[in-house]
C-alpha cells in the first residue's frame, strides 16, 4: 500500500511539472499584449447580432 501512495505521488509531481512546462512555453511564446490594441474574437460572420436589440424587444 506505501509503495501505491509512492507511484501516485510521483505520478502528480510529473503532472505538476508537465502543467509548468506547458504554461511557461505557452507564456512566453504567446503574442505579446499592448495596450490599446483591439482584443481579436474570431466569430462566424453570418452570426446573429444578439446585442443589437433594435425591435424594442428588451424596452
């Protein structure tokens, strides 16, 4: 039973690891942020415009 608690131990070290491995190659590989640039959302173009609430529905 000690040497399972070991694996399992072992076997989350390894995960905490590989998490910090990713973020910090995601990090700093990433696109820089500047200020004052627009925030890109990628949408389909043919979507609905929900926010536009022109026919007085939401008056």
């Amino acid at each position: 039973m000690k040497r399972i608690a070991v694996w399992i131990f072992y076997a989350i070290g390894t995960l905490a690891i590989a998490y910090l491995a990713l973020y910090f190659y995601a990090a700093f590989t990433g696109r820089a942020l500047v200020p004052g640039d627009p925030i890109h959302i990628f949408r389909k173009p043919d979507a609905p415009n929900y926010s536009a609430a022109t026919d007085g529905a939401l008056a």
